[in-house]
C-alpha cells in the first residue's frame, strides 16, 4: 500500500533529488530536477517538492499560483517526473491524483493548469483520465495547455455570506473544529480560541461572519481588534484568524467569498488595516503583503513570508510601525 508523502526540497535531500532521472526517451519533455530547483529559486512562486512513498523518494513535482495570469490568476502544476527505477508500479496516476487534491486545498482553488507536448501520448492519456482536458492554449515552448475544474457541478453554487448569530455559535465551533481536524501546522483548537475571542473586549459581532450554502453553515471568518504598539505609539488594527471553511466545500472559493467580505466589510466600518499569520501563496491574492515591508512584526517567532498585512486604505500603514499586540484569547 502506497503513503504518498509530499517533502520540501532542503540541504538534507536536495542531493538524491537532483540524481533523479527520467527515462531516456523521456529526456526532451521536461527539465532535470537541478533546472527545476535553479529555477524555483530564481523564482520563489515555484514550491518544488520531492514525492516519496513513506521514506523512499520515487519523484518530483513543482507547482507555484501566478497571479498575472488569466482573469483571477492560475496554479500550475508545472512539473511533475516519476524516476525511471519506479516507473510502471502504478505511481504515475495515484500521485498526480494525491497532487491534484494537495495543490487544490493549498491555494483553495478548482482549476489547476498544466502543459504538455502534443507528442508525450502517454502523459497525456494519464491526464485525461484525471479528468484534464485541453484548453486550445499553446506556451511559448510549444506546449499544449490542459486544465482539470474540480468539482464542476458545484461551481456555480449560490454562497451567501451573513453576521454570525448566537444560534449559530455552536455549528460554527464544529465547523472551526473540523477544518482544521487534519491541518498540519494546528494545535487543532482554533474552535476553543473562536469561543474565547466572542468573549473578549476585542470582539466585534460584524466581523464575525458565516457562509451557507442551500442554508446550511459551511465556513466562518473572524476579524478581531489588535493594537500595533512601538516605543512611543499605539495604532489600532485588526487580525484576521482564524477562517473555516468544511473540508467537502474547500476549494469552492468558499474562502474566497468570506475573506472579501470580511475586508470589505471592515473598510465600510472604518478600519484601515489587517495583518493574518496564514500562506505566503494564498493571502496575497487579496492584497496582503508581508508585514516586515511595513515595518510589522509578530509578537513570536514566525517565518517572515507568513505573516502578512494589507492597507484597505491606501497609505494608511506608511507611518506605522510596530509590534502585534493580539487579545489575550490568542494566548489563554
């Protein structure tokens, strides 16, 4: 039985990455691994990943989300190579399958783009059987564009978002709870912090907002007030955390839908920032940038990429400057 295991590419496992070869009459259809990692990090959209099957590296794979492309952006999966020792044992198909339902959570999306050259028939035959399908697009290499849509039949669902109410307070701590049941960075208790922060001074009922789909509650958002405080200032803000979307809806743009509320709700009521601890490749679609260009910085230790802030009025961070102060919830 196979246990797909996605692993980011570091000093410990670069070297048995780049020994990875494809089949020689594979050669002229993708790039070595060493182009790919050259690439990725001339590039940091690109995130390059070694697939292994428990401990056993039997791949790689790169996919990135590139906002400036199509309507709304698109997420590539641009790279995708089986080692040629583990060829013909069935992985082909039930990695790209694991890839296709990884990527799609990532970044919260249900298309995802790849490319391929008219020639690799095998390949091809693989990607429609996931359910690709060829767009009439060609790239610059030559290559023809193929799109999988996750969950068609869905995407043109009625989501209508609304103010929490107090009848909803026990759905909604379920719902926190299982979207985040199987979360890998989680302590699995964001449902007990939402009950907290309803609690606290820095609460405000407005921001704290649902999704339903057919009437039944299936996400949450929750922007509460913080304070950005330096040696001799205090600027008021506001923290988006945690947003729940139900693992069957994810993907769904569900999330979509409750973060540009949520924001657009805020700047209607006069607020002039947010910071979100969350993914370098997601909140940027909404305008977050990373926190540090503004001179913020979180209270703890955290990746700089992670934490992120936007201005839903221009300018109105350029003075500001300092450390999150967050309600004491988050720390209880």
């Amino acid at each position: 039985m196979m246990n797909i295991v996605l692993k980011k590419v570091n000093v410990d496992n670069y070297n048995e990455i780049i020994s990875l070869k494809v089949a020689k009459e594979q050669e002229t259809f993708i790039e070595s691994t060493k182009d790919c990692l050259d690439e990725a990090k001339e590039l940091s959209l690109w995130r390059p990943v070694g697939v292994y099957d428990e401990d056993t590296l039997i791949g790689f794979a790169m996919y990135g989300f590139f906002e400036s492309e199509g309507t709304c952006g698109r997420v590539w999966l641009d790279r995708f190579m089986i080692g040629c020792k583990y060829q013909g044992r069935g992985y082909s198909y039930k990695i790209l399958k694991f890839l296709i339902k990884h990527i799609s959570k990532e970044y919260n999306t249900n298309e995802i783009f790849l490319s391929v050259y008219d020639c690799n028939k095998v390949a091809i035959k693989i990607y429609e059987k996931l359910g690709f399908e060829f767009n009439g697009e060609v790239d610059s290499k030559g290559e023809k564009l193929m799109v999988i849509k996750l969950n068609e039949e869905k995407n043109n669902m009625k989501i209508s978002i609304r103010k929490e109410e107090e009848k909803d307070f026990d759905i909604v701590e379920k719902i926190v709870e299982e979207a985040f049941k199987n979360a890998e960075f989680s302590d699995h208790s964001e449902h007990k912090l939402v009950s907290r922060l309803r609690k606290s001074n820095e609460f405000i009922e407005e921001l704290s907002l649902i999704a339903e789909v057919d009437n039944e509650i299936v996400g949450h958002i929750l922007l509460t007030k913080i304070k950005i405080k330096n040696n001799s200032d205090s600027f008021d803000s506001l923290a988006l955390a945690p947003v729940s979307v139900l693992p069957k809806f994810q993907g769904l743009k569900i999330g979509k839908a409750l973060i540009e509320t949520a924001l657009n709700k805020a700047k209607e009521m006069g607020f002039e920032s947010v910071v979100v601890l969350g993914h370098e490749n997601y909140y940027p679609k909404f305008g977050f940038k990373v926190a540090s260009k503004f001179g913020i910085k979180a209270p703890f230790e955290v990746p700089d990429e992670a934490f992120m802030a936007i201005e839903l009025k221009e300018g109105k961070l350029k003075d500001v400057s300092g450390v999150v102060e967050y309600s004491s919830a988050f720390i209880d």
